[in-house]
C-alpha cells in the first residue's frame, strides 16, 4: 500500500472565546495578515501557513498539548509578549498561553531544521539564515 508523505502542516486550528479579541490579540504579539472570515471563525496568515481561530471554548485547556511557531526573532516576539501583558521566562525557551488557554512555542529560525525555499522568503520579503546547530542537522539528513 502507498502512503502519502506528510510534507509540512497547512494550519493549526485553536479554540478561542471571541475571535476578535483573537485576531487583536495574536496582531498584538506577531506581524499576521487576516486571511479571511467565515461567522466564528478567522484565518491568519503566517508566511505561507496559517492559524484558523475558532469562537469555541465547551473544555479547559490541555495541560502539555501546545503547538510551535518559527519567528525570525524570538527576543522580539519575547518583548512583544512582556508589552502585552503575558507571563513569560526573562530568557532561554519562550512558551506561553494565550487569554483563551492554548499554549504555544515560540523558536526561532536561526535554531531549527524548519527551512522554507528561498523563493518563499524572498515573497515573504524576509532574508533569514541558520545557525551552525540547525545547519548540522540539515546535514545530517542531507537537506543542505
């Protein structure tokens, strides 16, 4: 049987109680671009994937559950946090819940194997680059 090869994740769905205090709030933190709009629901882009906001909350958050963001300056989005009002470490790994209970990580793209083509980060108008750590472990997995 042929199976097909997950390349990468279109979008991450989260729950949120009011999709507008969703959309000013992730504004607030990230450069996102509202993507579209359906009754309850927003779509934000982030590069060339998004985050679908959902106006539902029926359980409490999941303790560990989370999901990662790639920024090209996690201090930045550290700082933009701080200015917001959320609770967050003063260095090292930047994990965080938003006002509705999702729990997200912030890394940065100069320290992971996450690589977009060049074409795409030309588009995004971004020129980013990795660190000797990531680099090896692209290496390692003959993807540089």
């Amino acid at each position: 049987m042929t199976r097909a090869r997950a390349v990468g994740i279109n979008h991450v769905a989260l729950e949120v109680g009011s999709v507008d205090e969703a959309i000013d709030f992730y504004g607030q933190v990230f450069e996102v671009t509202l993507r579209g709009r359906v009754p309850g629901m927003a779509f934000l882009d982030l590069g060339d994937q998004f985050i679908a906001l959902a106006e539902h909350r029926d359980r409490e958050p999941d303790a560990e559950r989370h999901f990662g963001l790639v920024v090209d300056d996690k201090e930045a989005a550290r700082r933009a946090l701080q200015e917001a009002g959320v609770n967050v470490a003063p260095a090292g790994k930047l994990r965080f819940r938003d006002p509705w209970g999702n729990s997200v990580e912030v890394v940065d793209y100069r320290d992971v194997q996450f690589t977009k083509a060049p074409e795409i980060l030309r588009g995004m108008g971004v020129e980013l680059t990795k660190h000797e750590g990531a680099l090896a472990e692209l290496r390692e997995k003959g993807l540089a």
